[in-house]
C-alpha cells in the first residue's frame, strides 16, 4: 500500500496540466552497482535486467516532466574485487524506483511554422536529472568469516530498506519521418543514494563513502497530443 501511495503521489504533477502532450512508453535495459563491495566502478559480472514504465509532460520542446517506476535487481560480490576479495562478502536484492525527473533536450525535437512541424530533428540528445524513492532490500552474506575484514555486529544494525537517490544522466531520442507518434531512445544514467547503507555495509567498508547505482537500456515511446486525440487526457 505504502508503494502505491508514493507512485500516485508522483503522478500528481500529470493531472495538474490538461493542455500538454504526453509521452508514455515502457523500458528495458541493464542495471549494476557501484560500492563497497566493487572495485571498478562497475562489474560487468553483476549486470543485471531491469524493466520499468514511464510518462511524460511535454511542458516546452526543449524541457519535459518523467515519472518513472523501474523494477531490478542488484548484487556484488567480493570475488570480483581484488583488493578486497578475501572479505568473502556478496548481496543481492531487488530493487524498486519511483523518481520524477526533469528533462533538458539539448536541441529542439521538430521546428514549428503556425503550430505545424516543417522540420524534424532525426536524432535530439537530452540530459535529466531528479530525484527518487528507492526500495532496496540487500540480503548481505559473508561465505566465510574472516575476522581481519569484519566490524560485529554482522550484518550491521543499521541496514535501511528505503532511500532517497538522485538520478541523472543522459540519452538520445531516435525520431522517424513516418511515424510522429512511436519513437526509440536509447538512455543511460547514475543514481547516488544518500546513504552508504544500500548494500548492506558501511562500517565494514568505506562508511564515509555512499553507494550509487546504474541503468541503461531502451526506451519504446508513444506520444498522445493534446488537441486532436480521441485518446484520454490528462
């Protein structure tokens, strides 16, 4: 219930403009992590699939409003960190993201005579950034105890499951001359969490350090125009 009530929450900004174009569309891709318990910024090893929904406000051609849910999963394992692969440390959890983001198109999508397209861009680069409200469970595990790597208690007592993150990133939108209503892009961003709880340490790693994590992946696009549409409005 509680997930609900902060997805409707951020689907509020949508009913409070009924004259703007919307874009609503799905997402695929790839997530990882990047922690205590990496060595690189990611491992390539520990990808992992993510899906998730969207929709937009179209406020200007150069500056939308997303609402975003993406489901995941993340884990790292000390196997893959050198430096640290003696700890015997690894997590796994799943993940849930609720973020609203403001989007920067960097040129604009199509040109307009009298509110009629006469040229459209093929491909328009965007940047975003935003905040968001994750659910990460990390199930931390320790395979074998090594008393050099480990702070008691452990796991640690101030595992958290809800964090506030801030994403941003960048993408490209794939515009086609014979379809104005589907577009592709393609879209990558960081999220750093505020906390270095999100994998289930802190004292045993880096505890002035926080967590971040990744998504990149595809988007499938459909736009619903304001005016002319039989479809429902916001």
């Amino acid at each position: 219930m509680h997930k609900i009530k902060v997805f409707l929450f951020c689907l509020l900004p949508s009913f409070a403009f009924s004259q703007v174009d919307i874009e609503v569309g799905v997402m695929a891709g790839g997530s990882n992590y990047f922690g205590e318990l990496t060595e690189d910024f990611t491992n390539l090893e520990e990808t992992k699939v993510g899906f998730g929904v969207f929709g937009r406000l179209i406020l200007h051609p150069y500056v939308n409003l997303e609402t975003h849910v993406l489901r995941s999963k993340l884990s790292g394992n000390d196997k893959y960190n050198k430096t640290y692969s003696i700890r015997n440390f690894s997590f796994e959890g799943d993940l849930t993201e609720m973020a609203m983001t403001l989007e920067i198109n960097l040129f604009q999508p199509a040109n307009l005579r009298k509110g009629v397209v006469y040229r459209r861009q093929a491909v328009v680069p965007y940047l975003f950034g935003g905040v968001a409200y994750t659910i990460f469970n990390s199930n931390i595990e320790l395979s074998e105890p090594n008393a050099n790597y480990v702070v008691e208690p452990f796991p640690e007592p101030n595992d958290e499951t809800a964090f506030i993150s801030l994403p941003g990133g960048a993408g490209l939108k794939f515009f086609f001359n014979d379809s104005e209503d589907f577009r592709i892009d393609l879209q990558g961003g960081l999220r750093y969490v505020l906390s270095d709880y999100f994998d289930g340490v802190s004292i045993n790693g880096l505890p002035t350090d926080n967590d971040w994590y990744v998504f990149a992946g595809i988007n499938l696009v459909y736009r619903i125009n304001a005016s002319g549409s039989s479809c429902y409005k916001f």
